[in-house]
C-alpha cells in the first residue's frame, strides 16, 4: 500500500484536483518501461493491478504493452513485480460473464507470439511460491481461452515439458493442484504434448499424488490426477503401450484393493469386496475402472494384464457392495469378444443385512460367475432385494448383464452347452433340477402382476433368446426341453453361507399331464396374457402397460426362434396359436401399436416357414392372411418400426424412462426405468422384417423366397455350384485334349507307316542306282579297252601305211600336248 | 523366479534425418519383423524391449522413443533429448546428405540433452550396398565404412553399420549402447538417480514385484 498511496501522491500533482482514470493509467504505463527505477515499476505495475477491476479496457489498451515488457525483463528478478505483473494479467485475460471479448481481445495480444508463453514456462521453473502459483493460474486461463495456440507455442518451449513436471513434484498441495487443474487443459487433444509429459515421467508423478492423497478414497485432487492419467492415455496407442510397461497396471489393481497377481481360482478378498463407497470415491473409482478397460479395449495388451482386469470387472459387478453404476460401467467395459471363463471362475456373492444401512453383509455360497451373472440378469442386485422397485439405474445394470451374457454365449458351442444342460436326461427318472433361466421364463403370469415377475420374465425371455438367436443346434435342443413342473423356490440359488441350506420344497403337482415342451408353455402363457390384457383395457393404464411388455417379451423370443425353424412353427401351431395371434391383429386399439405388429410379424413369420407336413397347412393360413389384408398387416409391422420404444433401442441403451406419472422432485437416481427391447431384436427385426413382408403376399404353394437355405447355405450352395462348374469345365477340357492326343497319334502311325515305305522306296531305288552304276563302269571299262584297241589298231594301220582319219589322232596329240603341258 | 526382472531402465532416443529407417530400427528391435513401407512417424512413438548384457549379468529394459526426422517436427523431438540415456544417432549410408545432416542433429543432441548421454553412430541400410555391391563399385553406398568411423572416433561417439531389413547389427547396436552406459554407471558417472534417463528397478515390495512378474512373463514369452 506504501506504493500505491506514494504514487497518487505523486500523481495527484500539487494542485490536489481529481483525476480521470484513463490519465492515470496513461501516466502509469509510462512508468512501466524500463528506463525508470524498478522501486517505480513495481509501483506502477500495483497501481494499475487495482485498477483492473473497475477499468479493464482502459488497462489492456494502454499498459498491455508494457506490461508483457514487465514480465519479461522484471519477473524473474523480482518476484514482487513477477507476482503483481502475472497477477493483473490475468485479471485483463480471465473470462467473466460480462467482458468477454474483451479478455479473448488481452488473450489474442499476450498470445501474439511465442515469447510470453515461453517466458511463462521458464517462470515456472521458479521456486518461488506466488510466482509459480500466479504462472499457473494465467497458464491455466490462456489455456482455457485459447487452447491450440498455447499447445503450439509449448511444443516449442525449450524447458516446457520439465518444468511442467516440476511443478506437479511441488511439495506445496496449492501448487501442486493447479499444476493438475493445468495439466489437463494442457493435454486436451494433443498427442505430442501427451507423449512428452509421459516421457518426462508424468504417469509416475500423478499417482505418487494420487497415492499422497490417499488412493480412490482420496478426494478431488485425486480425481484430478485420475483424470489427468485417463486423458494422457485415451486415444493415445504409444502412451498406452508405453504405460503398460510400467508397474503401473498392477497399481491400478490396488488402488482398487483388488490383488494384481490373483489367480483364476482364488477367491477375491473380502477387503475388496466389500468397502465403504461415498460419491467422491465412486468418481474416482469410475476413473480408474475407465483407465483399466480403455487398457483392455486397446490392442497389444498382454493376456495377463487383461485378464485380471476383467476379472477385476467381474468381481466388482457380480460379489462386491460397489454402487449400481459403478457395477453397471464393470460390466459395460468387458470386451466385446469376451473369453473369459466365466463358467469356471468362483465368486461369493454378498447381500446386505436388513435394517443395517448397508454396514453388515452376509456372505452366501459361493457359485460360478455365469450363475450369478444370471442371477443378476433375472432379478436383479442383491437376489431382487430392490426389484419391486424398478429403478432406472437397478435396470440399466441388468441391461449391462444381458449384454454381457449375449456376449459370452456368442460362441456356438457355448450356446449349446447351456442349452443342453436344460434337457431332461434320459438316466435320471427323477426330475432334474430347473435352471432358473428356465424358471423365470416358465414364470406363469398370475393376475395381478407383480412388477418383479413381468421384469424377471420379460428378461429370461431376452436371455434364451440370445441363445437360440441364428442357431439350429439349439433351437433343436431347446424344442426338447420339458420342464417338469417343480418350480423352485425364487432364490433357492442364493444361499446364506451360514444359515442351513433351504430345501427346495416339492410341490405337489396335481394333474399327471406329461410336462409340457417349453414352447407349448409359451404360447399358453401369451394366450394367458392376452385373455388378461383385454380384461384390463381402459381400466387400469398401469397394469395394461405391463402385461404389454410381458406379450412383447413372449413375442420376441418366438420371433427369433421360429425364424428359419419349420418344425418349432409346426410346434406353435400345433398348440393353436393361430387364433391367439390373429385376435390381437383384429382388435386396431389406437393406442397400442407395437403388440399388433409384433403379431401380424410373428403370423407372416408362420405363414413363411410354415414347411412342415401337419394340421395347419400354408393353405389354411393364406385366407386368413388375406381377410386381414396384406396391407393391413405390413401397415401394422411398420408402425413398430416407428415407435418410440423401439427407436429409442440402440446398442448400448436399452433402458427407458418410464413415461408415466413421475412424482415431481424425485431423485433422478430413484426414476424408474423399463426395457422393451434389446438391440439384438431391433438389430434382427431391421434386417428380417422384409422377407416377412414380401412373404405374406405370396401364393401358399409357391416355394418359399428364403425358405429352407438360409443366407449362410445359399452361399455355400453357391460356391459349391462354382466349384462344380469349374471342376466340369476342366473335364471338358481335359477331353478336348485327349481327344487332340489321340489325332495326332493316328498322325503319327500314318506317318510312321509312310516311313517305311519310303524307306523300302529308297532301298529300291539304291538298289537300282548301284545296278546302273555297275553297268556305266563296266561300259566305261569296255570303253577304255576299245579305244586302246582302236589305238593300236591306227598304229598299225598307220605303220602299214594305210591313211588314218586325223581328227581322233589330232584328239590324241591335243590330249598328249596338254598333258605335256 | 528371481522377483527382479530388470536390473536397470535406460530411456533410449532414435534421432536422425527423414526416411533413414529410424521408426525400422525399432520395429526390428522390439518385434523382430522388417516394417517394410512406414508412413513418417509423427511426433514421437514408443516401443520397448528387455535386452540382457552377459557379462555384467544384468538384464536391461530399453525404453526407446522414435522420433521424427521431418524438420516440422524438430522442436518437438528436441523435448525428449533431456530425459535420455542413450541416443541413436542414425543415417542413410546410401544418402550422403543423410550423413552430413548427422552433424546438425549432433549438434542439437550436444545442446539438450544429458552431457553423460551415450550416443551411438548408426549407418543404416547397409543391405542395400551388399546386394549390388559386387557388379557396380561398392554399389550404392555414399559414405565410406571408413568415413564415418573416423568421424564417429573424433565426435567421441560408438558406431556400427547396420540394416533394419536384414536385422544385422541392429540389436548390437542397442547392446554396445547399453554396455557403454552401463560402463558409465560403475564408474559413477550418474549417481542413482541422477542422470533421469536412468532408473534402477525399483526395491522390490508389493505391487511392484508382482508387476515385474507379470512383465516379465509378457515380454519373453
């Protein structure tokens, strides 16, 4: 205050009279430039911090300049003047609500060119307390203001990514909590600075915090530092595979109390299973499950490590008191091409003790995962203990464990097996023991409805049709389960570890019918549902909402199992479901419109596969489809495709909002929530529902469009087809050139015949040539002989003086002379 | 199982001109394939490798961090000089531009990071000379074997030629840096914790052995 009252003294001048406040910024940013006394600065620089407030414009327009000057030359010398300069900087560049285009306006400026960003990282390096807390928080602002630019000019900082590191080592909390507030505006998207803070051993840095602060139970800061790792590593494959190599993975485990080395078939302990939760510790503890499934989802995790994180998920959704969501997110962030044994693994489940307020547990018998998975499915946390209520976030968990169920019996053989251990076996005379899917699913529907049931039910309904969905193997098996009519007592699975087992108690069945398939109870109990529905109409909303869902669950599951299954079709007619289904068709109430679709669906569906030899034959079913009209009909299946609750359905949402009557201030985690469909049906309606339509147009003895061959058979057909005809093409082929081959052999027999008769042509001809030349030669010698003769007889003519005619003597010189010659 | 997997970390940096087969050089380390047509690495990637050093009968984790060669990334890639044990420094031997550019990249070496750094001179590609080498002189080598030993020898720096496609020397190249550091280390150059290129494995308690364990299991398995 000294400063500032010598100042205005000076300032006011000797007359004493008032001044207006943009002549005395003027005077006091002339006072900031370096020509005058450091003492004058420093109180020029406080001056014009007071002012900032009531004249923020008037401040940046004339000392903005000198200011940056200020931060430049003084602060790192003076740390009073560092202090005061970074202080009213960030007065001119903080957003309020009022002058924001004038602090985005002060931002620009300061950020014009690299250098004040650099001078503020080489500030940071500063140890002094107000000089390091000023730098951040105008770090932070600049940041938040003008993000990208600040990024940029970081990467460019000579000491940017060290001195960031220090101050998140700083042994002061204030310092060392907005260097994390900072760190995250810093790494917002942008990889390379991610990379570089890893490098500099952020990572290490941010969970020594997280540790100080005490783990997950820590509070903000630790969510901070949480968040800090979480955006370091997301999106980010070098960081991720960089972190991995770290003993950090394990880290994350025992944040969680979960042990990093557990195996398969050792029992999570109790510690972590059961532990006090309040809000801020689900928050972190979300982050770090976030962290640990972002690691799993990515590629090039070892098989370890992802295997106990999914453990970790497992054993925290399905034997730990975590809160709903947090289970909910375990269960969301296993992998979608789940291969964890969950059949094997050995989890103890835990219920809370009445009337304790969630502070004593009792243990229950331990059983495999997929059973309390199940379980969990089927009536949700904690064996049903809330599932009257129907709470959004109690279903969205269900939700979360019929999609995971869905995923784990995505293997064919997986899907059997579970199927198969539903069928009666041959040896056993006693009836075997119902699974309690396949109880749930055979739930009679008893009027009145209880809400726990229709949810139980319409969800083991999602559940067996996951395993019967595009599988002939088992939708074959599943026509052969039967049933008995032992029902077991709900929750006979669930047993307190220390009370004595309940017996399941027999109950006597009073008519001796043989059991009845699966799907014959299916169609009784939709009939059932119909017969009740239609008493209920116009007079409770309520309930009328309710046995609607249970029919759209029966009629779901119907749907995906008579597809392509001629004989389970013959099955559900059999059992006189074509009156069932053709009455809710008839009756057009406006304000439903997804159980007639789902009927008029489900009766094309018959009418199609309709293949096998029986009673109801597709001749029976044609007029009847004609009466209600074909367009009718495919008007009806597009209306479903309208509705909301089937639009709404995506493949990670499948709760609503249920529409009705919310009391108002109700805790939004208390609403209530229902499921109609899961995406699987959507999913399949969507590529199906055309094949049923085009085949309720078509004449009933007209083969069927895709009847019999089913696209996977048709391709294989297909290629097989390719295969035949090119093997043909090759014989043709192959023929073609025998046949070639055989010409030229004959060609060559000719040829060879000709060969020989020329050969003996030729010996003749030799033969003829040799006689004639023995001929010329003994001519040739006769010749000779003659002429001697002729010769001598001349010379003796001559001799005896006869005349001689010349010419043969002059032939004769001639001969002698050249010879002479 | 001995608890201890490593005995030491050393954070490596590959640097180096554009396209002299630096992001190669690791990809041949860490996953023993040749990556036959990379797409210029941007920024910076990390790969990792547990590497034994026989005769001081240590096992060593190398951290390596690839870096750009592209100019525009320059400033970027010079953040991560300071935190390094060990540099490769690598260039083309078929680009005699490459090699001259070595200097630069040297020079920037010597300016951010640690003075006790190890730097080793790496001539990549050499293949390349070995498979015309025979018909047409020396093939198409640019820089002399004997060139660059020299200069590595003024520059007090390691050398080695090798090749990312064939895999010769590349590991070498990586031991003879490692040795070299930890050379340095008995002789006290870096204390502990000094030199943050350097970190001893941890005392071993708890979690962090166990993570060894699972570590070790990952890497040589």
């Amino acid at each position: 205050m000294d400063f500032l009252s010598q100042t205005y003294i000076a300032l006011r001048g000797p007359t004493g009279a008032p001044q207006s406040a943009v002549d005395t910024i003027a005077k006091l940013s002339d006072r900031l430039s370096p020509s005058t006394l450091l003492a004058d600065r420093r109180a020029a620089v406080l001056s014009l911090k007071g002012l900032t407030r009531d004249c923020k414009e008037d401040v940046g327009d004339r000392a903005l300049p000198g200011l940056i000057q200020v931060l430049q030359n003084d602060a790192e010398i003076d740390a009073d003047i560092g202090k005061a300069v970074l202080e009213t900087l960030h007065q001119l560049c903080e957003v309020d609500d009022a002058t924001k285009d004038l602090a985005l306006k002060h931002t620009d400026y300061v950020l014009a060119n690299e250098q004040v960003t650099h001078t503020l990282f080489a500030l940071l390096g500063d140890t002094n307390f107000y000089i390091r807390y000023a730098t951040l928080q105008l770090l932070s602002t600049l940041l938040q203001n003008r993000r990208q630019q600040v990024q940029s000019y970081f990467l460019k900082a000579p000491s940017g990514a060290p001195s960031v590191i220090a101050v998140l080592e700083d042994k002061r909390e204030i310092i060392r909590n907005e260097s994390i507030v900072m760190i995250q505006a810093l790494i917002s998207q942008s990889p390379d600075i991610q990379k570089v803070l890893a490098f500099e051993g952020a990572f290490e840095k941010l969970f020594n915090t997280v540790s100080q602060e005490g783990g997950v139970e820590g509070g903000v800061i630790s969510l901070d530092a949480l968040r800090c790792v979480d955006g370091l590593l997301r999106f980010n494959s070098s960081n991720q595979s960089y972190f991995r190599e770290t003993a950090l993975p394990s880290l994350l485990c025992s944040l969680l109390l979960f042990p990093p080395n557990l195996l398969l078939q050792e029992a999570a302990p109790q510690e972590f299973a059961l532990q006090f939760w309040d809000d801020q510790k689900v928050a972190n503890v979300s982050l770090v499950i976030g962290i640990m499934g972002m690691l799993v989802g990515s590629k090039g995790g070892s098989g370890q490590e992802s295997t106990i994180f999914v453990r970790c998920f497992v054993e925290l959704a399905l034997g730990s008191n975590a809160p709903t969501p947090l289970k909910t997110q375990a269960l969301r962030l296993l992998p979608s091409n789940l291969s964890f044994p969950l059949s094997v693994v050995i989890l103890t489940p835990y219920m809370p003790v009445p009337e304790t307020n969630g502070e004593e547990w009792d243990r229950l018998e331990p059983a495999s995962a997929l059973d309390v998975l199940v379980e969990l499915a089927l009536h949700g946390e904690y064996n049903g203990l809330y599932g009257d209520k129907r709470v959004k976030e109690g279903l969205e968990l269900r939700g979360a464990a019929v999609a995971v169920f869905d995923n784990f019996v995505h293997k064919e053989e997986i899907k059997q097996a579970i199927v198969q251990g539903m069928v009666p076996s041959e040896e056993t005379t006693n009836a075997p023991s119902i699974s309690p899917l396949l109880h749930a699913l055979c739930l009679p529907p008893s009027s009145p409805l209880s809400l726990a049931n229709v949810t139980t039910t319409h969800i083991a309904t999602l559940l067996f049709s996951h395993l019967l969905a595009s599988s002939p193997r088992s939708k074959a098996l599943a026509r052969s389960i039967k049933p008995s009519a032992t029902p077991v007592a709900q929750g006979q699975f669930f047993v307190p570890a220390d009370g004595a087992p309940s017996a399941p108690q027999p109950v006597e069945d009073d008519d001796d019918d043989a059991p009845q398939s699966v799907l014959h109870l299916l169609s009784e109990n939709l009939s059932l549902c119909f017969l009740s529905r239609s008493r209920m109409e116009g007079t409770d909303d309520r309930e009328a909402r309710e046995w609607d869902r249970l029919i759209v669950g029966y009629l779901c599951l119907l749907v995906q199992w008579l597809w392509e299954d001629p004989k389970a079709v013959r099955e559900f007619l059999d059992a006189g479901a074509l009156g069932v289904l053709v009455e809710p068709i008839n009756q057009t109430a406006e304000s439903e419109s997804i159980v007639p679709g789902l009927c008029a669906f489900l009766l094309g569906l018959c009418y199609e596969f309709n293949r096998q030899p029986g009673e109801i034959t597709r001749a029976t079913i044609y007029p009847i489809i004609n009466r209600l009209g074909v367009d009718n009909l495919v008007g009806q299946m597009t209306r479903v495709r309208e509705d909301e609750r089937f639009k709404a359905v995506g493949p990670e949402a499948m709760v609503l909002s249920y529409p009705m009557h919310a009391p108002l201030g109700a805790n939004p985690a208390d609403a209530e929530g229902e499921i109609w469909f899961d995406w699987a049906f959507v999913d399949f309606w969507k590529s199906n529902h055309y094949t049923v339509q085009r085949g309720l147009a078509m004449d009933p003895n007209a083969l069927a469009a895709s009847s019999g061959p089913s696209a996977e058979s048709a391709m294989l057909i297909s290629s097989l087809r390719d295969v035949i005809r090119s093997q043909a093409q090759e014989i043709d082929d192959l023929q073609n050139k025998l046949k070639g081959n055989s010409v030229g052999e004959s060609q060559l027999n000719d040829m060879r015949s000709r060969i020989v008769a020329l050969e003996s042509e030729l010996q003749d001809s030799e033969g003829k040539r040799k006689d004639v030349e023995k001929e010329q030669e003994d001519l040739l010698v006769l010749l000779d002989e003659m002429s001697t003769k002729r010769r001598r007889d001349k010379e003796r003519m001559r001799g005896a003086g006869l005349e001689v005619s010349e010419d043969e003597a002059d032939d004769e010189d001639d001969d002698d002379g050249d010879d002479e010659e | 199982m001995a608890g201890i997997t490593w005995h030491y970390v050393l954070k490596f940096i590959i640097t180096g001109d554009a396209a002299v087969g630096k992001s190669s050089l690791l990809v041949r380390l860490t996953d023993q394939r040749f990556l036959a047509n990379p797409d210029p690495t941007l920024g910076v990637e990390f790969g990792s490798k547990l590497i034994e050093i026989p005769e001081e009968g240590k096992i060593v984790k190398l951290q390596c961090w690839d870096t750009a060669g592209t100019e525009s990334f320059r400033s970027i890639t010079r953040s991560y000089y300071r935190g390094a044990a060990g540099c490769l420094l690598v260039y083309d031997v078929t680009s005699r531009a490459s090699f001259a550019n070595a200097r630069s990249w040297l020079a920037d070496v010597r300016e951010h990071a640690d003075p006790h750094l190890t730097c080793i001179l790496v001539g990549n590609k050499v293949d390349l000379c070995e498979e015309s080498g025979e018909g047409t002189s020396s093939g198409r080598r640019e820089v002399p074997t004997e060139e660059a030993e020299r200069w590595a020898e003024e520059e007090g720096l390691l050398f080695v030629e090798a090749s990312a496609k064939s895999g010769r020397n590349v590991e070498a190249a990586f031991e003879q840096a490692s040795r070299d550091i930890l050379d340095k280390i008995k002789r006290g150059v870096f204390d502990d914790d000094r030199s943050p290129g350097v970190k001893l494995s941890r005392p071993t308690n708890g979690s962090l052995a166990l993570d060894g364990a699972s570590a070790k299991q990952g890497c040589c398995s």
